[in-house]
C-alpha cells in the first residue's frame, strides 16, 4: 500500500513547490496537482509530487490523524510508508533536499 503525506507549500517556483512535510522542507513537483496552489496550501504528495490540494475544511483532521501515526505507531506498516514517503521526496533521482 502506498499513502500520500500532507505538507504546506511554503514556496511556488512554476511547476515546483517547496513544501514542509512534518519539519522537513522538500522540493515537490506540482504537474499533477488537481487545482492551482499557493504559499499556506496544503497539499498531499506522493513520491515527490502534488497529487491533490486538501480542502481547508480537511487539513485539521488529515494532519492529526498522521501525527498520531507517526507517533503511536512506530513499529506499524503504514507509518513505515509514511516514513518512507516522506523520505521519498528527496530520493527522487537528482532532487535535492531544500
């Protein structure tokens, strides 16, 4: 299984966005994102790209509800691929951490 993780963009240059997932700022590609974003979007990315804006009316729960994954579920499957999802932004072939 394969889970997207939430981040705010921070900054927009073109079809790039830098976006701070939990504390750690990533370079994230916008091509595929579902509407426009902006600086204070969040959006939930997926190896390394924007792959849907989340609402406003959801970023509250989406992010509690990942927090609490990461935290309380060290050992558990699905934060490992958070974790790595996370890690993935920056694994991506040439892309740098920002």
């Amino acid at each position: 299984m394969c889970l997207g993780v939430p981040g705010r963009v921070v900054e927009v240059r073109g079809q790039t966005a830098v976006v701070d997932f939990f504390g750690v700022r990533r370079e994230t590609r916008l091509d595929v994102v579902d509407e426009p974003v902006g600086p204070g979007d969040y959006i939930l990315n997926h190896v390394g790209f924007a792959i849907r804006k989340i609402p406003a009316h959801e970023i509250a729960e989406t992010l509690a509800l990942y927090e609490m994954l990461l935290r309380e579920a060290e050992h558990d499957i699905m934060a490992a691929d958070v974790r790595g999802e996370i890690g993935a932004t920056s694994a991506v072939e040439g892309r740098p951490d920002v």
